[in-house]
C-alpha cells in the first residue's frame, strides 16, 4: 500500500472558460497600468500571478488581481515604489521595498543575491516594508537558472495558532528552494497545512475544506472554510510545523526589519501596507563541484528516489515535479478560470475599462 | 480548545538508576579511550551523547554508546581519523571527514563557519565521508553563542518512504537552526514523523507506537516498532516532509560530495562507514540590524507568540524550550537511565574494563 498522498487538491469540477496565459498576462497588465502601475511593475506582477494558475495554485493566481488594484486604489500598495538598498556588504544586503509591490521587491532581491553571490560564492538578502509576492517558486527558480541554489521565505500575517494555543499569530510562513538542473527541483511550502488561500478559494467556490486544516474562532476543527478564516489554520504536523514557521518569522520578519507576527497587515485589508518581510539567499553551486558533478550526483539521487514505488501503479513526484507538468500542459492548452473568478474580472475589467479577458 | 501537541514522548516509567550528567559524560569518555579514541575525539563524542540525554532525547544519547564502541572495533569507525579542509573560499569550504566520528567533523565545522562568516558575515561549509554526529542542536547553538544565526542538516541511511511509494530510500535527514538570544532559540527536527530511534528505543524498552509514525515491510501502518524498522517511517505531514527531505539530501548528500540516498550507511550496519553528509551555514546578525535591535524583536515575536495561548492552562514553547528546561532540570537532578539502556551500559563497561556507570 502506497502511502496516501496529503497534498491538498484544489479541484475545479466546471472551469467557466479556459484562456491562454498570454492572454491573461496581458490581462492582468493591462489592467493594473488602468489603475496606475506604470508597465515595467505591471509586468512582473501580472507574471506572477499568471505562474502561479499555470502551475495549479489558481489560490495565488490572477483571482488576486482585484484585491491588488484596490489597495493601489486605497494607497495600501505605492504603485510607483521602487525598492532600495538600505545597507550592504559584499554578502549581504537590506532592500527597502517602501510599501510597493513585493513581487518588484522578490525580483529585485532575486538580481542582488544573484549577483553578489557570482562574485562571493553565497549572499544573504532581506527586505523590509513588503508586500505579498505570490507564489515564491518562480523567483527561487531564477536564481537556479543562473547554476545556484535559490532559498527563500516570508512572513505574513496572523493565520496560524500555535501549538498549545488557539489564537492565529504566525503568518502561513511559506518557504522555498531551488536546485539547478535540467529543470529546477523546487520545494514551495506554506508551514501551515494549507495556505492560506486555498481556503478563501474553497469559501468563494462554495466547497467545503478538510477536517484537519483549520480550527474555528473557538478553537474547535472545522470543515466550513467561513468559519476557518475566522479561526485559525493549523500547523504543518503539529509542533515541527509550528518550529518551521517560528523559524521563517525569524529570518523574514526579525532579521529583515519588517513587521512581526501581528504586526503584519493582511492582503485582504486594504486599508495599509503590509509591512510583511522576506530572506532570500543563493549559493553558487560551482563553489563546492564542478556543475557537471552536481548535476550527475542529483540524477543519482533522482532515480533512486523514482524507483522508490515499490512496483505499484503511483507515481513518485520531486518536489515541484506536479506543478512543473501541469504548467508545460497549462501553456499549451490554456488556463482554466473558475466561474466566480471569471465572473469578478469581467467586472473589473469593465470598472477600469479594458479589454474583457 | 487549544491545538493538541503532537509531540512525540518518550516516556520513560520507570528509570532503574539516575546519573549525573558528569558523572556520565567522563563514563563515556573513558569507555571510549579504553577503545582505542583519542582523548579529546572521546571528549567531543562523550559531550555530544549527553547533551542529548540532558535535553530529553535518550534515543540519541548514551544509549548509543555501545554501537560506536562496535564501529571503532570493526573499523568502520576511524577513530584517530582528522577532517581536512580540501577546498575552501573565503565564504564557503568542502570538509572531508575521513570515516572518523561525525561529532568531531561537526564540531570542526562549526568553528570553520564562525571563522569564516566573522570575517565575510556567512559561511557555508559542506562536509563528506561522515558519519552519525548525534542532535543537531548543540552544534548550532554553539554558532548561536557567537552572535551567529547557524543552521545544519545532515543525510543518513534509507529509512523514509517516499510518497507515493512504500521503500524506504531517504534518511530521516534532520534540519537545525539557532537564533542567538538570551538563551538561544532552536529547532532541530528530522524530516520524518519522527526519528529512527525513538522506535529503536520503543522496541529496546518494549513500548508499541502510535499507529502514524511508520508502514511495514508491506507498507501498512504499524504500532509494532520491531515490524517498523523492517519497513519504513513515514514523511512529516506527507509530501511537504517529504519535499523537506530531499531538499536536505540535495544539500547534505548531493552538494557535500557524500553518499547518496541508498549510498548512506546505517549507524548499527557496522561493517562500513556510514559516508552521509552534512551542510552547515552560519550567518552574522550584526551583517543586517545592531544585536541589541535583533534582540529586542526577536523578544517581540517571543511575547506575540507566547501571548496566544487563548487564556487555557496550556504553555506554549518556542522551538527547543521544553529541552533547554529538562535540560536545566537534569544537570540539576541527574539523568535518569531505562533499565535496559542501564544494563547495557554496565556489560560495556566490563568488556572494556572501565569504573561502572
């Protein structure tokens, strides 16, 4: 008997439409530059959201694009914001992401690590006064395809309940690792059971969750997504999770300047910035063996771990391994959009007067 | 109702003596001396075991000392072997740890990495041809006592399934991180359920587990740890502890140039060298913020956290606090020894011809 697999689907039994990421990067684009995002941002940001739906995670995908163009409307997002750097030495850097979008932010740190770390083997960047940066798998992936591992984690606000508490305190704390190879193998992981948004989802989509992700407002497990916003989520495994997502506090928030656990403004509450922070490193591979080596040692540890199977019909998946199937088929074929999520950006391409997507 | 922890115990009914950790510590050197270890790689290894009784973990303390005494005769242990340095940048380093006693290697690379990261603000420093090092935890923290973040994982002998398979083909492969503090903040956690140990220790001492811990042979869950360790120990929390452990077997294993995967050797297969892997990292707060300004927000999230109690009787601990207490409480009291580990350790002594435990 293989071992059930515990990822959390996020089905979607009747896409309203299904549109080619092209299309709906232009979308989004175009949309944010109606509401004041000059292009270069909007670019990245609709980038972002647009990989994530062609890697399966619609939760952080283009159904945010509304949340971000109200904050840009309510001044919680400074769409003009460019980061900077704070201080620095030639390993380690503060960016500043002054309250614009964390995405220019990610990519920013991304071009910083990447270059100090050419030149000095390992760097180590934070920044501060941040904002949501989507998923953080393609930024750790840009600094794989430059031949380094790419590390990186951030901070959020309260979501999480301690173990041997029942108040949400700790952000879903998501982390994130790169290897070069032929494709990057890439772990991206909320150290809560779930993000965050995979129960907005669920609520907006009218489905219900599973027993084991969250706890009410009264500390008690619930399957209602509502009630499970209102609560808390749970910690990935108990109180290995719980560690985890202290640890990410520490480098993303303590380390970085940044808000701290309640301090940290919600995406959803448009009223003020963020504030949330981000630790991001690189290592370049070529310090420790020759690239040639690495890549023949980790086809090694590759198959042993495919042919781990035990002859059954599963398939054994690399970290990343789903998301990276499901985006080469997702740029063929098209992304799928959920009803609810079709129906809200015909509304908002009407407000701000684009192109219907 | 607050979140109940899933921390595993090891419960322990009835001790058949109690032992004062120095007491114990010079036992396990002496023990070691008699068999051929130089003095001060009996020293290092000694403290290592200890260390873990005095934090709670007697899975991986003294109750290990009579399979390295096993290595040393058989010669899968090189007990005068040195690390050697075989490559080095200014930020980054390659140690070989020769088939000696991982401890040693460990500790060796702590001081290159505090060396290192003072000078250049963070160091990482890989290390290959090790062998079993005990808990992370005092090693980190021993980075952490010099105003360093410090951070280290480490690979070992095939003991998880992957998900989606029902082999075992990773090792339990442990993580660890310290944050300086006034007494410093740490995690160190393996990637599985639970440690491979705390079932060979349920099954020396005759306890059942519980029923999520590990499969057996077949891949069926199991409560009998004999049929567990013939099996396979099940990732923490399914594909997310399972992406854990492969990120730490391609930074231990794949980067550090050691055995891979099914490559590693057991700790109680004596008739080889384990050749696993370790990768360490340290990082100099004062590279980002003053220490006092780090100090005063890590104190901060402590408060935040600590405060999310709910009003309930319940604690919350931060990462390693429930050790750091037990381990005041037992330099205090002594360590108390389980029956069978006791005995153990008595006929080792005679064998050996060292002054009883």
């Amino acid at each position: 008997m293989p071992i059930p697999s515990l990822r959390p689907s996020e089905s979607m039994p009747e896409p309203a439409s299904v549109v080619s990421s092209g299309r709906l990067c232009r979308f989004a684009a175009e949309v944010l530059l109606r509401s004041g995002v000059p292009q270069d941002i909007a670019d990245i940001v609709a980038w972002s959201l647009v990989e994530a739906d062609l890697r399966g995670h619609p939760s952080h995908g283009i159904a945010r694009l509304p949340v971000f163009v109200q904050r840009v409307r309510s001044g919680a997002h400074d769409p003009q914001a460019r980061p900077k750097i704070l201080a620095a030495s030639r390993n380690t850097a503060v960016v500043d992401a002054a309250n614009g979008f964390g995405h220019v932010a990610a990519k920013f740190a991304v071009e910083l690590a990447v270059e100090k770390a050419g030149e000095a083997d390992v760097a180590v960047v934070v920044i501060r006064r941040m904002q949501n940066c989507g998923i953080l798998a393609p930024y750790v992936e840009e600094i794989a395809f430059r031949g380094m591992i790419g590390a990186m984690c951030t901070n959020g606000a309260p979501a999480v309940a301690p173990v041997g508490g029942s108040k949400p305190i700790l952000g879903t704390n998501p982390l994130a690792i790169s290897f070069p190879f032929v494709e990057p193998i890439t772990l991206d992981m909320s150290t809560a059971v779930v993000a965050r948004d995979k129960i907005t989802m669920a609520l907006r989509e009218g489905r219900k969750i599973p027993l084991d992700w969250a706890l009410d407002s009264e500390g008690r497990p619930t399957i209602d997504p509502g009630k499970a916003l209102k609560g808390s989520l749970l910690p990935l495994g108990g109180h290995k999770g719980f560690g985890l997502a202290v640890v990410v506090e520490l480098l993303a928030g303590v380390l970085s300047g940044a808000g701290i656990a309640a301090d940290v403004g919600w995406l959803y509450t448009t009223d003020r910035p963020q504030d949330s922070g981000c630790c991001m490193a690189a290592l370049r591979v070529a310090a420790f063996m020759r690239e040639e080596e690495f890549h023949d040692r980790l086809t090694r540890m590759a198959t042993q771990v495919k042919g781990a199977g035990g002859g059954g019909a599963c398939t054994i998946n690399l970290p990343g391994e789903i998301e990276r199937r499901t985006r080469v088929e997702r740029l063929r074929e098209g992304i799928p959009l959920h009803a609810a999520t079709a129906e809200t950006l015909q509304h908002l391409a009407e407000e701000v007067g684009a192109k219907p997507v």
